[in-house]
C-alpha cells in the first residue's frame, strides 16, 4: 500500500502529544502549581542569590561562637565549629540543586536513549537490555550509591553520575512501555512505509508523544535525587568538609537536638521538605499539562 505524506501528517496530528497551544494556561490552572513555583523559585534565590547579598563566608569558623544561637551576627546562629548557619543553608542549597537538576537531567537523557533503542529494535536485543536493567534494578539502590561513593572520592561531578546511574532505569523502562505502544500506531507504519529512518522515527514520530510523561517523570526526579544526596551526606557519604550540604547539617544538629539547639536541626530540615514538596507540586503542574492530548 503507497501511503502519501499528506495523509501520514494527517494520521500523526491526531496523536501527538500538544504540548503548545494553552500550555501555559493548563499549567497554572492549579493553585498548588503557582505554590511549588513560588516555594522552588524562592529556594533558587534563596541558594544562589542570597550569597551575592548576605556576604559571610559558609566556611570560615568561628571558634569563639560555637552552638552559638541567633543573633544579628548570626541570624540563624552557629554549628559546633563556629560556621554560620545562615551562609551554610545557602551553599549547600547550590549543590543540592545542583546536583539533583543535573543528575535528573543524565539520567532522562541516557534512560530515553537506551528505552527508545531496547523498545524500537526488539526481539534479543530488547530482551537483553531490560534484563540488564532488572538486575540492576534488583539491587538496593542504597547499595550501589553508597559503594560508588566508598570507591571514588566525592565531588560535586561524581555525585551527580552517582545519583544518575541508579535514576535512569526507571525512565529507561517507561520509555520503552511507550515506544512499544507508539510504534504500532499508523503514523509510525506510515513513516516505515516511505522509508524514513530509525531515527528520524524517533526523534519527529515518537519523542513528542512521551516527552511530556518523560519530562514529568526527570522532574520528580530531582526531588529524588536531593533526598538521596542528603541522605548520603547525612550518613557522611556526601560531599567532604568544608564545603556544607543539607545533609551533613542535619547530621551534625542531631548530637544537638535535644539541647535546645533548635536553628541546628529545623532550618536544614525545612530546606529539604520545601525542596520536595515544591518540586513535586511542579511536577504535578506539568504532567497536567503535558498530558493533555489533541482530539
């Protein structure tokens, strides 16, 4: 059967995903969306703008003011080094955020590639990559993070393809459950039938179907991946001293929790909650968006 471009644009319009026309209108219809803008746009500031204003070094102790608490020169008082709580809760706020865009950006890039590959090409070459993945998957994530970061020495670079060699498996995997979905539809047979290439199939035809579940899924990824960071440095396994993270705080307020020392425990804490829930409020606001399709 010949089938016309005419008619395979024709058949592809009724299924691509929309992602343009009042996208903008669906993402801000909730109010929970507009608050987990407002909450991550305030922590980006917060991290990377408040240390251009409140000019106090995070690393530099202050041995005569240790566990010292709130006051004008420390508004949010000291730790048991002497170190300003305030400029701390900001540079670890730079690489937490950091570390978790970037590695939910790794991942969502090399998960799609290796679902798209595994899901088009079929049959062995399928079947043995999705077991690679189900023996990786098999294995407690905590595991592998926690061994990659016994064997190489942490830094901000190595913690990001850390927390990304565990996060791509699951994009991985529902990326190929969409292209096993999407290659059967006529437009993707209409694109084989005029001779279109593997790739061009993957990147015109198949990529803007799932790119929206994708995008949704990398960016609850990223509060996944600050959770995990934090956990990491809580347990000592994050970045090394001096240079301060959420985590590691957090671990050095527990000696002090029941002494009174409030501004040890709480301000890393709330960091890491409004982390979460504002990136998952967002994430929430795009899927509404994204998902919404052409009828």
């Amino acid at each position: 059967m010949i089938i016309q471009p005419a008619l395979m644009d024709e058949i592809r319009s009724q299924d691509v995903l929309d992602v343009r026309p009042g996208f903008m209108k669906r993402f801000w219809k909730a109010r929970t969306t507009k608050l987990g803008v407002i909450l991550l746009g305030a922590l980006i500031l917060f991290s990377f703008v408040g240390p251009l204003i409140y000019r106090h070094s995070a690393t530099t102790p202050h041995v005569l003011n240790t566990v010292a608490g709130p006051s004008a020169q420390f508004p949010l008082g000291t730790d048991s080094l002497g170190h300003n709580v305030l400029s701390q809760l900001m540079v670890g706020g730079q690489s937490s955020l950091e570390v978790g865009f970037a590695s939910a950006l790794v991942s969502m890039i090399f998960g799609t590639l290796y679902g798209m590959i595994s899901g088009i090409v079929g049959g062995w070459t399928d079947t043995v990559m999705m077991r690679i993945v189900d023996i990786i998957l098999a294995i407690p994530s905590i595991f592998i993070l926690l061994f990659l970061n016994v064997v190489f020495q942490p830094n901000l670079l190595l913690m990001i393809f850390v927390l990304a060699s565990t996060a791509w498996l699951g994009v991985s995997r529902l990326v190929r459950a969409e292209v096993l979905v999407i290659k059967n539809m006529l437009y993707v047979e209409a694109a084989n039938a005029l001779g279109a290439s593997i790739w061009r199939i993957m990147a015109r035809y198949m990529l803007p179907n799932f790119l929206g579940t994708v995008v949704v899924a990398s960016t609850l990824g990223i509060a996944d991946s600050i959770l995990a960071m934090a956990g990491l440095s809580f347990l000592g396994l994050g970045l090394p001293p001096p240079a301060p993270n959420w985590g590691g705080m957090l671990a050095d307020g527990m000696n002090y929790m029941f002494q009174n020392s409030w501004w040890l425990v709480y301000p890393a804490g709330i960091c890491i909650l409004i982390s979460q829930v504002s990136i998952n409020l967002v994430g929430d606001g795009l899927r509404d968006a994204l998902e919404t399709r052409q009828r």
